[in-house]
C-alpha cells in the first residue's frame, strides 16, 4: 500500500525515537515543575538536585521499557504496510 522510502523513513523515525525523546522529556518536565512548583528552568534541572535527574532518567526508561515492548508490533505493521 505505501511505497518502500515512506515505510524505511518511518521505520527509521521509529528507531530515533528513541535517542530523540530524551529532550522532549526534560521540556516537559521543566514546564511541568514549572507550572506545579514555581519558577524551574533548565538550568535548576541541570544545577539542581539529583532528585530529578533521577526522575527524569526513570521516565525515561519507562518510555524505553514501552518502546520495547512495542517495537515487534510497530516492525510488523510497518512491514504489512510495504504490500
């Protein structure tokens, strides 16, 4: 149904997501934080406490346990979508 470069590109964005999310996930953390505690930057994240450096690094492993537990599933659709 869709053509073989679309299929690889989203096979690919599938694959990078997994180094691309970490980023996003500090941003919405930051706003989060932000927006509940009072003023937080990137700057208190990366000055800050451990506390959440480490709640960072477990949602991002969260995220991780998801994307693996996903990704035979998205492979399988992606390839069904090439015929």
């Amino acid at each position: 149904m869709l053509n073989h470069p679309l299929t690889k590109a989203l096979s690919l964005v599938w694959k990078l997501l997994t180094v691309l999310i970490l980023p996003i996930i500090m941003a919405i953390y930051v706003e989060i934080i932000d927006a509940y505690y009072g003023p937080f930057v990137f700057s208190d994240l990366d000055e800050g406490k451990n506390l959440h450096k480490w709640g960072i690094i477990g949602i991002y492993l969260t995220f991780l346990l998801c994307w693996n537990r996903l990704n035979p599933h998205v492979i399988s659709a992606l390839k069904k979508m090439e015929y």
